[in-house]
C-alpha cells in the first residue's frame, strides 16, 4: 500500500506546529523561571531593608526610654 502525500503532509505540518508550540512554551518558561529569580532577590532586599530598619527603629526606642527616665523624677522648674 503505497504511502498517502497529503496524510504524509498532514503528519509533517502538526509536527512543525508541536514543535514550535514547544519552543515557544520554553522560551516563556525561561523568562517566567528568570523573572522569579529576579522577585526572589528583591524580596530578599526587601527582608534586609526592614530587618536594618527594626533594628534602628528599636535603638531609637531604647534612646527614648533612656532619656524618659532620667526625666523622671526631676523638677521642670529646678536648673
């Protein structure tokens, strides 16, 4: 039984198409996978900013509650 062209044509156009549909899903996967990548880090920043940040925040606290209690106890008026 001789081979069929235009099933033979058929087959040949679905497997381009596969494979470009293919090609493209791992090209969007890449940039998907690298734009991840790239929030990761940010959000990795981001955990840096706010840990320096509650650490001055908790300095500025204890500065504040120093110098609250050596108020306490004195006269405004006594210089």
């Amino acid at each position: 039984m001789p081979e069929d062209p235009i099933a033979h044509s058929e087959l040949a156009a679905l497997t381009r198409r596969f494979e470009e549909v293919a090609a493209q899903n791992d090209r969007e996967f890449g940039i998907i996978k690298s734009d991840l990548t790239a929030v990761r880090l940010q959000i990795g920043n981001l955990d840096q900013k706010v840990e320096a940040l509650d650490k001055k925040i908790d300095r500025n606290q204890a500065q504040i509650i120093e110098l609250l209690t050596q108020l306490v106890g004195q006269r405004p008026d006594a210089d």
